[in-house]
C-alpha cells in the first residue's frame, strides 16, 4: 500500500506556502517558528530520555533535533521573530500572533496524529 503524507501535514505546509506568497515576512517567521520551538523541545527531551542512540530507531532524528546547535538556530528564530514584531505596526504583530497560533495548532495535530498512530493511505 501506497502511504500518503498525513492531511494536517499536507494543510500546515499549505499553510506556511500561503504566508510565503501572501503575507510579509515577519508573518513567515512567526508561522515557521512553532515548528523550531516544539522539535527543539521535543528533541531535548527525547536526547535527555534516549541514551546511547547507535542503536535506537530514532537515533538520527534526536540527535538532529536534540542537539545544542539546533537549539541555538532555535534561539535565533525567536529572536528574530521578536525584533521583527517590535518594529512592526500593531496590524503586522496581530497577523504574526495569527500564523504563531496557527502554526502551532497544526504541530499539535501533527503530533496528536503520531500519537494515536492515525495512517492514510491510497
């Protein structure tokens, strides 16, 4: 059988396209943040849980995600989404707030649907 990406996957990247070609960057970055901040939070926690990774299925992606320097490239995100909000007029932060907030609802749905084991396919 033929997997299919999942619906939320194919919706939230739909999504950040939509803010790339209709919106400003500073809606871009504020879409694109949740996605650094929860893989960050998740890969630390995981890297902390986790122990020796050679031989454990996931070993690659906690040590991508749980690593020192993604948290850092996480960290700059969020600064810039932060300077970017502060030159910004309260129209642009109120869009900023929206992509953030709908960004961030579909990580949720994302990692609910790995959670309950959700499958699609063809």
């Amino acid at each position: 059988e033929d997997v299919q990406p999942s619906p939320t996957c194919t919706a939230y990247t739909s999504y950040v396209l939509s803010l790339a070609h209709t919106q400003g960057y500073p809606e871009l970055v504020a879409g694109v943040l949740p996605c650094f901040w929860v893989y960050t939070d998740v890969g630390e926690r995981l890297m902390a849980r986790a122990g020796n990774l050679d031989d454990h299925p996931y070993g690659d992606w906690i040590a991508t995600y749980g690593d020192e320097e993604f948290a850092r490239s996480t960290e700059q995100v969020k600064a810039i989404a932060d300077r970017l909000a502060a030159g910004a007029g309260e129209a642009t932060v109120s869009r900023m707030r929206e992509a953030f907030r709908r960004a961030t609802t579909y990580e949720w749905m994302f990692w609910d649907a790995a959670w309950r084991q959700e499958t699609w396919r063809r």
